[in-house]
C-alpha cells in the first residue's frame, strides 16, 4: 500500500520487487491508500513508491547500476473483482484498472481495524 504521491520511481521499485509481486510500474502515478503489490506474506506493508535515488557530488566506479524489473502483474476488471478483499475496492478509467483501501489515510485504516477487532 503506498503512502506516498506522485510519480513511481524504478528506484523504489528495485528495492520493492523481491518483497512481493508488483501491479504497477516507473512513471505511473501514485496515491496514499493505492495498492502497488502484493505483499509475499499475508499482512499489509506500507510503502513508499516515489522515493527517488540521493545524488551526490561524488562518483565512485560501479556506483551506477542499471535497474531491470519484471513487467508487472496487470489485471482485468475480473481478476480484479476476484482478488479485492473486504477493506479493498477497485477503480475503473478508461485507461486503467487500480486497487486502493477503502479508507486512504494509514492512520484512518488502523483505527478502523482495531475497531473491527474488538
């Protein structure tokens, strides 16, 4: 789940891509409360997409990589009314289908929760 916004960065995806499986890829906007992946355990993970790489005045020799990710998992309306949980909902554009909680604020999301758990 994203807890930032503007424009993903290949950087924060590169860092990103070994806990799970990503819907999304570099250049795509982003949102607080928007799902970018599936986490490989069961939990929800907060996440920052946007997070760009800290330049320096400094070069070292192999500082540089290139960055290379997997295409992402991209769904259909169907997939995705099949994969939505109870705290989930789908929107629809004409250009794209995205995941997001119900609630987008991290802080509203965990409230809620807990008050489902007691």
């Amino acid at each position: 789940v994203s807890v930032g916004r503007g424009f993903i960065t290949s950087h924060a995806l590169m860092s990103l891509e070994a806990r799970g499986t990503l819907f999304v890829s570099p250049g795509m906007e982003t949102y607080e409360g928007m799902i970018v992946g599936e986490h490989s355990r069961d939990s929800d993970l907060e996440i920052n997409p946007v997070r760009t790489k800290e330049l320096t005045n400094i070069r070292a020799p192999g500082k540089d990589e290139n960055i290379r990710l997997s295409p992402p998992r991209l769904m259909t309306l169907e997939e995705a009314i099949g994969y939505v949980a109870v705290d989930e909902l789908i929107e629809v554009t004409p250009k794209v289908i995205r995941l997001r909680k119900k609630y987008l604020d991290a802080n509203k999301r965990k409230m809620m929760k807990n008050k489902i758990m007691q």
